[in-house]
C-alpha cells in the first residue's frame, strides 16, 4: 500500500488558487476628484465643489483639486488637467477677461488677436478658457485682453462687431 500523494494534490491546490487570486483580484484603484456641482469657468475650484471617488489607476492624469476651472464642468464629470488650470499663470497682470464667441479649436493658453470689424484694428489676445465640447453648448469662451482696450473689445463683442484669430503653434 502507498500513501496519497499529498505533497501533488497541495501543490495543485496551490496552483489552482494562485491562478484564482491572479484572475479574480482587484484593479488598482486610485482617488480621483469630481466635480459635485456645476462649476462655471473661471470659477474656482476645491474642495467645497469637488469630491474624491476611486477610479481605475491611469485612467487619468493625476490632477489637484485647486485652481480655476477653464472651462465649464458639469455635476459629476472628472477634474483633467485640460479643464483645471491657474489663471493667473495664463492672464498677464492689468488684463480684463471677456466671454465671447471663440472657435472650437481655442485651448487655454493659445495666444489670439482680436479684429474690431468697425475700427479696422486689432488686439492681442490670450484664451483663457475654451469652448465647452458641448455640440449643442452656447460656443462662449474667454480671452483676456489688455485693460486699455477691454472696454473697445467688449462692446464690440455685445454687438457682435469681432472676429477672433487663434495662433497656431
């Protein structure tokens, strides 16, 4: 008579439950912050309007829940750092921001020129927060302008008196 072969049978159960363990456990999850309401660009973001939730790791890149918002970001969308930035490194010191018609393609950052139809002349520009990717969003973003011609701009931009041009690259 022979012994069972115990040292085969925990050795199979061994393999068996490490090949469980490594199909079955759990995703690396890491902490993400969402906004819990609505927040409207330029607004400022912490941790008042946001909340943490985890999500899968390297879903998306790391960002902190402080700054303002560069574009608009609905109840419970994901904080990216394409939407959350500090404005006070994009808008240069005595500039005005104003919301107006901008083109699809405007990232914060992106220097512009504004053309003033009725006068003929330009300004420069720098796009503060883009367009919302909302197709059905009003198309509003904002651009900082100089303060000695934020009030030409402006008025223009009520009238509807303004073309915008993005630099590229």
């Amino acid at each position: 008579m022979q012994t069972p072969p115990w040292g085969r049978w925990l050795a199979a159960s061994l393999i068996v439950l490490g090949s469980l363990w490594v199909e079955f456990r759990p995703a690396p999850s890491v902490e993400h912050p969402f906004a819990s309401e609505q927040i409207p660009a330029g607004a400022a973001i912490g941790d008042w309007n946001t909340v943490l939730r985890r999500v899968p790791a390297g879903l998306f890149k790391a960002v902190a829940p402080n700054g303002e918002a560069l574009t608009n970001i609905a109840s419970g969308e994901p904080l990216l750092a394409s939407t959350v930035g500090d404005h006070d490194q994009t808008t240069p010191a005595g500039w005005w921001s104003i919301e107006m018609t901008l083109p699809t393609s405007a990232r914060p950052g992106d220097r512009a020129q504004i053309v003033l139809l009725d006068a003929g002349s330009t300004v420069p520009a720098i796009v503060v927060a883009g367009v919302a990717d909302d197709p059905l969003g009003s198309g509003l973003g904002i651009v900082a302008v100089p303060g000695d011609q934020a009030a030409d701009v402006a008025a223009a931009a009520v009238e509807g008196r303004v073309a915008i041009m993005i630099a590229t690259g």
